[in-house]
C-alpha cells in the first residue's frame, strides 16, 4: 500500500493535542505527498502508563497495511521510540525524532551540562529553572 506518515505530538505527555500540530501534518503531507495522522492519545495525568502508548499502536494499527513512517515531536518523539520499539520491523520504513524528549526521569547529564546561566547568558533557556523545574519533570515521568 502507500507509504503513510504517523505524527505524535509533543507536550510533556500532559498537554497539546492534535489540534496543535494540523500545521506541520499539513506540510509533512504536502511535502512527502502521503497522508499523515495526527491521533489525539490519552495524557497523563488523567491517564498513565501505557495508556499512550496503547493509542499510539491503535493509530498505527488503523493506517495497515499501509507501511508507516513514524515521526514524534518531544514527548511524541520518545512515544515513537517506544512505538516503534513494540512494532515489528516490517511495518515500519522509518522514523524521525524531532527534538526528542527521552530522559523521563529527568535526571541526564545533560541537564547540568546544558544548564542556563544567567550571569553568563549561556546554556539552553529550556533548563532555565534548574532544580525545581527538575523537580516538577520527575513527577511527570513518575505520573507516566
């Protein structure tokens, strides 16, 4: 069958929905000339592990037998991962993670490493906060 594209959205598995990436599925659409899908899976915390994961399989289960190319924005990124990690090889032809979010525990090297400092103006202002904003992703990852 023809190629299709699934798009899982970001937003710390707590927020955004498919509403909010029609844009980038639009181009992605335009620009590949295959259809792509958006699902709109179950957050957390009003849902948990793997409630997700579980819509995630059920949207590529409805695009067979179609070959699937995986894409995931963030959170969405570390759901196609974990997606594609479940699925069998042969479904799918690839898979682009966009800025993926996969430390669930928040924990990484990297959010030291790559920590703002304001006195310097260097780091990434996504770890502006520090510790408490450490804090809050581990109660995430623990509520996922």
């Amino acid at each position: 069958g023809t190629l299709a594209i699934l798009l899982l959205h970001g937003g710390a598995n707590t927020s955004y929905s498919e509403k909010a990436y029609r844009g980038l599925a639009s181009r992605l659409a335009a620009a590949a000339r295959v259809p792509v899908l958006v699902p709109d899976y179950r957050l957390a915390p009003d849902f948990v592990y793997p409630a997700a994961l579980d819509d995630a399989e059920a949207a590529l289960d409805y695009l067979a037998p179609r070959p699937v190319f995986l894409v995931g924005d963030s959170s969405g990124a570390g759901l196609a991962l974990a997606l594609a990690l479940r699925t069998p090889p042969d479904r799918l032809r690839g898979i682009v993670l966009l800025s993926p979010w996969l430390d669930m525990t928040a924990r990484g090297p990297s959010y030291e490493t790559r920590a703002w400092r304001p006195d310097t103006r260097t780091g990434d202002p996504l770890y502006r906060s520090g510790a408490a904003e450490r804090r809050e992703t581990q109660t995430l990852a623990d509520l996922y």
